[in-house]
C-alpha cells in the first residue's frame, strides 16, 4: 500500500525549470513538494556548456551566480567562421557557472523557506482519477512506493518528459519532439597546462562539417579550464557528436596540453519553438520538457527560469481564484510566456530551420560579406529578429555584393519576413484553450509554408 502525501503543488524535476519554479514559490504560502532522482551532489547534473547570459537573472530576480557557482565571468562571445577566417567579436555578459553549486543554492534557499525536497525519489507516472491530473507515482529513497497529491502537478523532468508523454493522447499538452527539432550534444571539461587567450570570451565555431545542423563550442571555465562540445541535428543520420569529437575535435591545437579530464558526457536538447501549450487541467510542464529553449544556440537554462517565473504567478493566481482548470490562471503561463520570450523563441526557430540548410561555403561567404555583423548577431539572439540584417541588407554596398547571390538575397528576405509572421503569431497567442486547435493549425502552416518555399522535406 503506498503512502500518499498531500501538497498545493507537486514539482517533478529541480533542474533549472524545477527548482527556479521552487524558488518562486518558496514565499508564497503554499505546500510545496520538489522530488527528483539524484541525489543531493547530483542536482542540475545534465551535461551542459555551463554558459548563461546575465540578463535572465535581470528578467528572473534569481540570484546572480556567485562564489563557487560562478567559474567564470563572460564578458562577449568570438564567433568563428567555417574557415575560421572571419571572427565576430560579439558583446554580452554572462557566466560559465558551476551548475551543481548554482542549483544547490536555489534548492537550498526553497528548502529553507518550507519547500519539501525529496531526492533519490523516481517518479514512475503520472496519477489520473476520473479523467483528472491529480498527482504523481513514485518510488521514495528506500524503494517505498510513495503517491504524490498536489492541486498542480508540474512536469519539469527535460526531455525524459516523465509526465507530459504519459498524460491522455488527447489531451494536446501530450505533443512529441521530432528528432529534426533536436541537437544531440556531447562536451568535456577539461584542465590544461596553460592559460587560455582572451578566456573571458567563449568561443562558438560554426562548421557544417564538423557539427552539422548545430555548432561546436570553446567555453572556458576560467584561465585554465575549458568546456569543449559540439551539438548535431538529430534525425538525419549523423554521426554521433562523441564520434565526431573524437575525430575531428581532439587533435585541435586549442585542446593540446590537457592535464586532466574533469567530466564527460552527452544528452538531448530541444531546439524548436516552445510546446503548443505549457499548461493544461492541474498540469504545468517548463524547460526543456516543454520545450522552452533559444532554437539557435541550444542555450535552456534561461529560458527554463523565465518559464517557471511565469508558471510560478500563474500558480499562485490559480489558488487565489481556486480554479486549476485550463479555463483559469494557469492558461496565463502560456499568454505570458508565449508573447513574450516564447515570440522571440518561434522567430529565432525560423532562422535555425535557415541555417541548418546552409552549406560552410555560404555561411562563409555571408560572414565575411557583412551580411550578418557582430551587433546583427547581437540582435538575432536577443531580440530573434532579422531587422538587423534587413537594415544591413538595404546599404548600398552589401546590397550589390549580395547581388551576386540572388538566391541567398531573396531566401534572407523570406526568412526575414517569415520571422516576424512568426513572432507575430506567437504574440496573439489564444487567450482560451478552446482556440488553441485552430492557432496551432496556424503555426503548424506557417512553418510548412516556410519550409516548402527553403525546399526542405524534413
Ligand atoms: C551538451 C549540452 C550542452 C548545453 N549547453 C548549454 C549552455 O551552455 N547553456 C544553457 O543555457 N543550456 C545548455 N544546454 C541546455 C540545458 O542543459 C538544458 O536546457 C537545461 O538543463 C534544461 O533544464 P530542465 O530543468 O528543463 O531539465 P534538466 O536539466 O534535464 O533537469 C531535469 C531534472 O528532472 C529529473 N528527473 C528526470 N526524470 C525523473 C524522474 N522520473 N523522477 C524524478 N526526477 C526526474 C532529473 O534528474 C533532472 O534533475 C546544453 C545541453 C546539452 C545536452
């Protein structure tokens, strides 16, 4: 007979998306219970490249890492060109963190405040009386069978997605990542005998063939430590990043003189605009399970924070009105994330489905053209428009040396104008699940019509 235990709400997963929404809810008078498998050391373990730009701490009012969870302090990014003859030296703060150390800190302060953390506990199913999302099986620390109960069950479990794929098939919340809409990554850590140039800037190299549909990284931790990896689309037969690292990224001159191999692994991460809907009857599912990640760089721990911020007030005006119905507040973690971030997040997916057709010699040719420039790229990634390259484009001289490459002119126009058919169909996101059917309908169409008129069948 299993015990049952009884919350407000129920977190599954205190990765970034789980234990920022924790965090948010620690003051707030609810009965919070937060569970994941690993144990305490293990907290925030999915292999990353440990990057964040500082602004998501701004939006999010999360601390900003510091002392041990802070490795290094990012003050812009190189961009690499195929041939790596052109360098884009582009602005931004941010920070490699020690994600560990960050997100004990996070749990920490949730536990503090009253939050019930259960660790080394799996969640095996979702639990579903007449029809109704009421909470969760698990298997508590000493094989205990444990059932969870909570007004809110929030999926926050990345892309094992324990939840949402086990949840009713019509229920439209239960939508599957296609292979193509996703990087398999693979990354080391390492020491080196030396210290790295420049190493407050982190280097991306984009090259097809190296790692195609994707970019391979230079994060260094410090003056003597780097994160290196390569993420590749999956679903298109690629080989293996491992492989690849192996092949082609071991013997580079950047990695010669390593002294130690501190970690190394590979996993999944979504690339695609966010899940038609992060809400649903008593369900909320954030971060990488609903897909809330920027499609261009692969980067998830941001936009998993500004989520659970947003699913942590749509919580909290849930239990106000006493309604955890798709019809109350919690609808409001999709209004308030889609036409927001989310917007910027399907426009940037417009630019990533372009890029992935690109061959190296086009993306060469456009680097060191002044198509795209260090502010352009600057622009892209924030704001997830190609104003910035529309405005490069209407110069006079770019203008004629695009000229030359009609096709890629006119292919920039329509990525450009599909961008912000895109964001503009995510900023009028349904404000009622009923009109959700015919809004996806809509995005689902747009991106057909985007993909056929690039010419890709996948
Ligand atoms: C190689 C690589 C490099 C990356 N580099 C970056 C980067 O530089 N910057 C960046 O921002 N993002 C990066 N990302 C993406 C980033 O790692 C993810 O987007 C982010 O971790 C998502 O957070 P999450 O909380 O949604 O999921 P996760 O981090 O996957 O956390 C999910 C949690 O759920 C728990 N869980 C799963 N199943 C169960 C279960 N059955 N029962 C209980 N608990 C369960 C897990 O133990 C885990 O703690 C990278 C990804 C990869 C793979």
């Amino acid at each position: 007979m299993a015990k049952t235990l009884k919350y407000d709400v129920v977190i599954v997963g205190l990765g970034p998306a789980g234990s920022s929404l924790a965090y948010f809810l620690k003051d707030s008078g609810l009965k919070v219970a937060g569970i994941d498998l690993v144990d305490w050391d293990g907290l925030w373990g999915k292999p990353c490249g440990d990057a964040i730009g500082e602004h998501h701490f701004d939006e999010t009012g999360l601390p900003k890492p510091e002392g041990e969870a802070m490795r290094n302090r990012v003050v812009g990014i190189d961009v690499y060109s195929p041939r790596e003859d052109v360098k884009l030296r582009v602005k931004g703060y941010g920070y490699i963190i020690d994600r560990n150390a960050y997100g004990r800190g996070l749990v920490k302060a949730a536990m503090d405040k009253g939050v019930d953390v259960w660790l080394k506990t799996f969640v095996k199913r979702p639990l579903i009386e007449d029809g109704r999302l009421i909470g969760v099986e698990a298997r508590g620390p000493n094989g205990e069978d444990l059932v969870f109960r909570g007004k809110v069950t929030v999926d926050a479990t990345g892309t094992s997605s324990v939840i949402r794929r086990r949840l009713p098939r019509e229920w439209p919340v239960n939508e599957k990542l296609k292979p193509t809409d996703a990087n398999i990554a693979y990354r080391k850590i390492v020491d080196l005998d030396h210290e790295i140039e420049d190493y407050q800037y982190i280097r991306i190299y984009v090259n097809m063939s190296i790692a195609p549909g994707g970019y391979w990284w230079f994060f260094p931790e410090g003056p003597t430590s780097v994160n290196v990896g390569l993420g590749v689309q999956g679903g298109r037969g690629y080989p293996s990043p491992k492989q690849i690292f192996e092949e082609k990224l071991a013997n580079r001159p950047e990695l010669k003189g390593i002294v130690r191999v501190k970690a190394d692994a590979g996993a999944m991460v979504p690339t695609r605009r966010p899940a038609n809907t992060l809400a649903w009857d008593g369900f909320i599912g954030i971060g990488d399970n609903g897909f809330t990640v920027n499609p261009v760089h692969g980067g998830g721990m941001g936009y998993a924070m500004v989520a659970a911020k947003y699913a942590s007030q749509a919580i909290v005006e849930a239990f106000e009105a006493g309604d955890f119905s798709r019809y109350g507040p919690l609808w409001k973690t999709n209004t308030l994330y889609m036409r927001s971030i989310g917007a910027r997040q399907a426009a940037l997916d417009i630019f990533r489905i372009y890029l992935q057709t690109l061959t190296d010699e086009e993306i060469e040719w456009g680097l060191k053209n002044g198509v795209v420039k260090a502010d352009d790229a600057y622009v892209i990634s924030s704001e997830g428009e190609l104003k910035a390259n529309l405005s490069v484009l209407d110069t006079a001289k770019v203008l004629a040396r695009m000229l030359k490459r009609p096709s890629m002119l006119l292919q920039l126009r329509t990525v450009g104008n599909y961008m912000k058919k895109a964001k503009n169909l995510y900023l009028s996101y349904p404000e009622s699940p009923d009109k959700l059917g015919e809004w996806v309908s809509s995005v689902e169409e747009l991106y057909k019509e985007f993909k056929g008129k690039l010419g890709i069948d996948w």
